[in-house]
C-alpha cells in the first residue's frame, strides 16, 4: 500500500518541513494549469512520517491523499488525522487502541467487534443442529469495512497481522452442550421460543444468568409477536456518515447511555424524521441503529394500521405502542408516514383525522413508556401533518439524499465485496456512470452484472440446467457491468428511451 500526498506550493512556514519529511528522492515538483504542486510518495513502512507531515498538510485547502483509488480531501483528512495523532502521543500507544475496554478484542479501537452481546464477534454464523458455525470470513469483511469507512486502515498504528492472529484464534464452532462458558441465544418465532444463535454464560456476556443460574429468556411479546431484531449493521450502509452520527447521537445515545441525559438534567429526543428520494437507505438506517442497540424494531405501514371498523385503527396504534414498550429498548419505525398522517387541512374524513390525533397524543405520552424512540420515513415531507414537525415529537429531521460520487464508490464496494470480479473492472472508472442513482439501484446494477454473468454460462438443456466451466472461472467483468447498466437505465426510462450511455469498454481498455 502506498499514499501520495498532493498540495500546491504555498508560503507556509512549515512547506520544507513536510518535503523534509517526504525525502529528497520522494518529494516531486509538478508545474500543472493551476500552479505548482507536489506530490509525494510514502509507502505502508512509511506511514508514521506521511501522519507527521500531514499533521501540517491537513490544513491546506489543496491538499488531497490518494490510496488505492480513494481520494481525501482537506477536511476528511483532517478527521482522520485526529484519531492516529492522539495515539502517536499516547504514553502508551497500544493501550490507547484498544480504547481501555477489557471487552476489546481485537487491537483497534475503531473495530466494533468483541466479545460484549451487542458487538459480538459470536453474533457472526448460523446454527446447524445444535451447533453454531462461526462465520470468520464475515467478522473478516465487517472489520474492513468499519476500517475503510473512517479510513483507520491508513492508520501507521494499526497491525493488519495481529487482527489476522485474533481472527485465526476464534473458534470455529461453537458446542453449547459440551462447553460450559456458551449458552443457546433464544428468541420468538411465530409464538414459540427457538434458539437462533449462542451468548457468553461468563461475566463478560451481555445475557447474565438470575439468582437460580438460568440464562434470561427474552420476554414473550403481546399475542404471540417476536421480538425482532435486525442483522443489519453500519457496515452496510455507505456513504451516509454525516447522517449516521446525528442518528447515532438522537437514537442510539439515549438507548445505551441513558444515564447521561440524567445526569444532565434534560430529556433525550423521542422522534427523528427521515426524508429524501425512495431508495436511499432510510428504512437500512434505523434497522443498523436497532441491531447496534439489540431494540426492538416495529415496523409501521399505514395500509397495517387502517381499519374499516371505527375505533379499530386507534386500537392498532395504542397496541404496537404497548407492544414498543413491553419490549424496550423499542425503536418504531412508521415506514412512509405520510401515508398515515398527512395534514389535516387537507381531510375531509373523520376517521383519518382520529388517527392523526390519536398518534400526536401517543407521542407526546412517550416519555411515560420507557425506552422507545420513534423514527419516520418519506419522500414528501411537506405532506405531513405539520402538528409532528416541532421539537417533542420529531425533534430532529435529517435529509437523505443522493449520493455523491465518494458515496457511490463506498455503496459500490460494499455490494461487490464478496463477489469474484474480472481484472478489467475498476469501480473508480464506473462512479461516473452511476450519478444520479440511489443506492438500491447501485445493489440492482450488481445483483444484475452478476446475473448477465450468470446467464453466459447458463445452458438450458431439456428438463436439465447445465452450467458450462467452473466456478472459479466465473467471474463478473466490466462488459457485464456495461450491460447491466444498459437493462437498469432501459427499466428506469422504457425500452425506447434513447440510453445515452458512454462504453465502459472503452474506458477500460485505456486503463
């Protein structure tokens, strides 16, 4: 791995000092259109000089750092410059990684995996029987992911090899029957009580054993409801981190922390709308902040709500409300609340204006039912009632929009991560053809390069299904990235839409 750092020439006291830094032989002078720039080469052994010089270089406007086709800027530079540069002055640099967490496993402390319930390396795998397969290729990809999405992997800190050395440690499979240190991790399905996956019986588990040395069971939801938790995590989710913090900060913070707002003396937020265009990750955002808290989540669809019996729909909400709170922590998503609660100006009946009412008096009562936060979705936020729109009930409203072209890159690795691409394909070079796209059209365009892939190996043959070559030669190119490009723009726009696409073939052949 290697980072070049580029800034132009300036009148900086400190310019020498990061030449001096770079070396002589490293250390280029360019004259380009725009002026006089440097660009200087640092490799992986090198890191701790490149975070010495940039601890100068991030504060000028032009400086830029490129590793393996990711470009960052002066201000993302300057956000990950803070966490090295405060472990570079640690009296004891390795403690400051592991962030002083006994639960910490592995040597980094931006790593959100370890041996705690919530963040648990054993949430990883599958039962088969009664035994649980640890899934390390998954802990393997979570792990690169959370260190690309702050880019802690540029880190002169980090140790790719002792994270190597946890993951080969971790056993394989797990016997709660023959181990006595695990238990079976149950939860409800369609009103019975199932194991889904393993805890820690130890001290350091989340799920502690009562007086009497039985493991707490979830408690069983109203009419026979499961208690769902999603397994989505931030990992998934890509280019988003701005709002992910605020999120973060409005849900998650009073869930797990709620002690701070006591000690403050003020009421955490109870509400947070989220809106922007349909398929740009609102409804993936609060089921990542559901599964880092291990909440509840109800989903909420106004077509599930309404009733024709009067009273009936009033009901409903009161119920999933009772329910939001039996379970707490709760989060209750109202997916397209504009659906359910549009302004009232605009009703003419009276039962959905009863169900307006009867939502705004259930969120006002919210800090009476525990540990339950509320969070909205819409694409027409101008559309809700506007009695939901000021602090107490959504107190906070976040814009997702489209994403940039960083974001698209980030949403494109991640749906590419387990797939096997061809040499030709560069996903830097297909950004530019995907702007103005979401990201559930960014997992479409993958999910159908890998089918046209697919296809081309795919022989009908009678009441047989024949797959020509072998596995390992499957793999999906940039042609099959250009025809899927083809067949999602003619979906958006029908088929005798003039496609107006450039050839990714050309492009890729000049890489």
């Amino acid at each position: 791995m290697e980072a070049v750092l580029r800034f132009a020439h300036n009148n900086s006291v400190y310019l020498e000092r990061v030449l001096a830094l770079a070396g002589q032989a490293a250390a280029a002078r360019h004259d380009e259109p725009n002026g006089i720039y440097y660009r200087l080469t640092f490799p992986r052994e090198r890191f701790s000089d490149l975070f010495a010089a940039l601890e100068y270089a991030k504060n000028w406007e032009s400086t830029t750092l490129e590793v393996e086709g990711r470009v960052l800027n002066a201000r993302q530079l300057r956000e990950v410059v803070a966490c090295p540069r405060a472990g570079l002055k640690a009296e004891d640099p390795r403690a400051y990684c592991r962030g002083g967490w006994p639960g910490r496993l592995f040597p980094c402390r931006a790593i959100r995996v370890d041996e705690s319930d919530e963040h648990g390396w054993f949430r990883f795998g599958r039962l088969e029987g009664e035994v649980f397969i640890v899934d390390k290729e998954k802990i393997a990809r979570t792990i690169r992911l959370q260190l690309a999405e702050g880019h802690y992997d540029l880190c002169p800190l980090l140790r790719p090899e002792e994270i190597e050395s946890v993951l080969s440690e971790l056993p394989a499979t797990i016997d709660p029957r023959r181990d006595p240190g695990w238990d079976y991790r149950h939860d409800w399905v369609k009103g019975r009580l199932v194991p889904v996956g393993v805890q820690k019986t130890t001290a350091t588990g989340a799920k502690a054993k009562n007086a009497e040395g039985t493991p707490r069971l979830p408690a069983q939801p109203r009419e026979g409801r499961r208690r769902y938790v999603p397994e989505v995590t931030y990992a998934e989710i890509g280019g988003l981190k701005e709002q992910l913090n605020l999120i973060r900060e409005t849900v998650e913070l009073p869930l797990r922390h709620p002690e701070v707002f006591q000690h403050l003396g003020i009421t955490p937020n109870r509400g947070v709308l989220l809106w922007g265009p349909p398929g740009t990750g609102k409804t993936l955002i609060a089921k990542a902040v559901a599964n880092q808290c291990r909440a509840h989540l109800a989903i909420v669809r106004g077509p599930e709500v309404k009733s024709k019996w009067h009273g009936q729909s009033e009901s409903n909400l009161r119920e999933i409300f009772d329910e939001a709170r039996e379970n707490a922590p709760a989060i209750i998503l109202f997916d397209e609340i504009d659906a359910l609660v549009p302004n009232r100006d605009t009703l003419n009946h009276d039962v959905n204006v009863s169900i307006v009412s009867q939502l705004l008096t259930l969120m006002d009562g919210i800090e009476e039912r525990g540990q339950v936060v509320i969070i909205g979705t819409t694409n027409r936020p101008e559309a809700i009632d506007p009695a939901f729109r000021r602090p107490g009930r959504f107190d906070l409203e976040i814009e997702i929009g489209l994403p940039d072209d960083a974001a698209l890159r980030e949403i494109l690795a991640i749906h590419t991560a387990r797939m096997p691409l061809a040499e030709d394909v560069c996903l830097d070079r297909l950004v530019p053809h995907l702007r103005g796209l979401t990201g559930a059209d960014v997992a479409a365009l993958c999910k159908e390069a890998a089918l046209v892939c697919l296809r081309e190996r795919l022989r009908f043959e009678r009441d047989d299904l024949v797959l020509q070559g072998t596995l390992e030669e499957m793999k999906v190119s940039a042609l099959h990235f250009e025809r899927a490009l083809q067949t999602l723009q003619a979906r958006r726009e029908g088929p005798a839409a003039n496609l107006r696409l450039r050839s990714l073939k050309s492009t890729t052949n000049r890489r």
